[in-house]
C-alpha cells in the first residue's frame, strides 16, 4: 500500500529537496530547502547543506561563527505563514477551527470558494486524503496560480484530491454529493442558493468572514433561505503564556481577532426545522427591516 501523498516528505533523515526551519538561539526561524552543494548564510556565518542531507530531524548544526541552529521540518502552520502570498492566509488557529467544527473527514467531498493562497486547501488536502475530493474555486487567475504552487510545493507533488477552478463558484457549480462546503470570500449570502442544492441533507456550510457586517447578513440570509438549521457564529483566540520557574503569567501579546466562522448543517430536501425560540436585543430589529439584505438591516449592524 502506498503512503499518502506528502507522508514521505514528513518523516525519516533529511533529504534533498527537503524544506528545513533554522530555530536560532533567540527563537527565530530561517527556512529554506536544501539543496547538494549549497551553503546557507547568516549574518552569524555559514554551513553546508550537505551537513544536513541525511542527518535526523532534530539535529543541531553550527555556523562558522560556531552559533548553534536546530533544525527540523517546518509544521504546516510554519509553512502556510512563510509561504508566498497573493491574498490574506487563513491563519493556523481558523483552520483548526474550520477542520474541527466543520468535521472534515478522510474521503469527504469538500467544495471551498476562494483559494486566496492555499493555506486552507493545503490543510483540507491534508485531513481528507488521497481518497477525498476538494474542488476550489477562485475567481482571480493569479491567486490560484499561487497558490497551486504553494499547494505542490508542501506536498512535493500535484494533489490528487484536488481541482482547482477558475471563476466564480455560483456560476461554475457542477458538483453534487458534497459533504461540507467552505466559503472564505467577501459575499458569502450570495453562493447560498448554489451551495444549498450541491450539500447533502446532513452537510455542512462553513462560513469564514472578516467583519460584523459581514458576519450579520451571512447569518441572518442562512437563515433566512430556510434550508439550513440555525447557524452557529463564533471566533477565536489564541493567547501564549510565559513559562519560567516561579515567573508563570501570559504573554502580553496575542492572536486576536483575524476573522469570523459560521455553521449550519443542511437540512433533508422539503424539512422545516424546529422554530427556535430567542429573544433578540430591543431595537435588534428596527420597524423597517425587511431581511438581510435591506439597506436597514445593513445600517443597523454597522
């Protein structure tokens, strides 16, 4: 049985065209891809690549200037936050949201609109395997082409999960069967209709969005489509603690906010779910509103 696609790239000595992160005594990190015959240089000297070139991962190399790096292979959040951009990453802390509560699985169908750079097609690919399918759609030609090549570039070869589309996912929708769709994009309300008719009755729809007004009219147009259970709207944040002996206190910066998710899972064709009983803030809704997209319903969420 072969390994999955890229397993060979994660384990055993390091190899050519292998990427390697550098950890400086100061906690910095250096990555590059080694290469025979090459030297990596620092402003603390150099050393020979071959140094490394089967070596185990976790050796500890020096510099002509005798500074002591650790090397090891970069984890796929290192990658996706040092990888080339053409668009905004999905950071580590969503994605592990995304894959978490979105429940991807090994061999699920997964649809994704808006590639950006790949961050969160490289993670998918990762979780659902050889066995899955994701078909991602991005409407700009030259942020798919980044990020095919970021794609290929940690998997060390083409995917064969993946489909890359070029064009907009309401326009260009042919899939069916889908298990969960995910949308990163700026109008997500707008791909409901589509994405509704390609999820099976159980899917899931995740929604990434950066701003409230965003995260309120994608909520409230689930809602209102009918074909969905209530969403669920949430964030994130990660904050690291300093630990030194006796000193045990949390670091005085943090990953705070970088974006809104949503989920709701489909409902069977035909299905009205339970009217569920809330009771939303006086003056939430104002005499005038009639829906999520109407210019009150915009105004008094911004």
């Amino acid at each position: 049985m072969s390994e999955p696609t890229g397993a060979a790239r994660r384990r055993g000595p390091f190899k050519v065209g292998d990427q390697v992160q550098l950890t400086d005594p100061k906690g910095r990190h250096y990555t590059f891809t080694l290469e025979a015959g090459k030297n990596f240089h620092t402003h603390k000297g150099s050393f020979p690549h071959d140094e490394l070139i089967g070596a185990p991962e976790g050796s500890v190399v020096r510099t002509t200037g005798n500074v002591a790096y650790l090397a090891l292979r970069p984890l796929l959040p290192d990658y996706v936050l040092s990888m080339p951009r053409g668009a905004a990453v999905v950071y580590p802390k969503d994605a592990g949201q995304i894959l978490a509560f979105a429940d991807i699985f090994p061999g699920a169908r997964v649809v994704e609109a808006g590639v950006g750079s790949g961050s969160l097609s490289t993670f998918l690919l990762r979780a659902i395997g050889d066995q899955g399918m994701l078909h991602s759609y991005e409407r700009r030609e030259d942020f798919a082409e980044i990020a095919q090549q970021n794609v290929e570039r940690y998997f060390g070869e083409p995917h064969p999960a993946w489909q890359l589309t070029v064009g907009d996912l309401q326009d260009n929708l042919s899939d069916t069967d889908v298990d969960r769709v995910i949308l990163d994009m700026l109008a997500p309300w707008e791909c409901l209709e589509a994405v509704s008719k390609a999820l099976v009755p159980g899917g899931i729809l995740c929604a990434y969005v950066a701003t409230t007004t965003q995260l309120a009219r994608t909520v409230e147009s689930i809602r209102e489509i009918g074909c969905f259970a209530e969403p669920q709207p949430w964030e994130s944040m990660i904050r690291n603690w300093h630990v030194e002996g006796l000193a045990v206190r949390p670091d005085h910066r943090m990953i705070g906010h970088t974006g809104f998710l949503v989920t709701a899972r489909r409902l069977a064709d035909g299905v009205e779910a339970p009217l569920r009983r809330r009771r939303p803030a006086k003056g939430a809704y104002g005499e005038d509103y009639d829906g999520p997209g109407s210019q009150s319903g915009s105004s008094s969420r911004g």
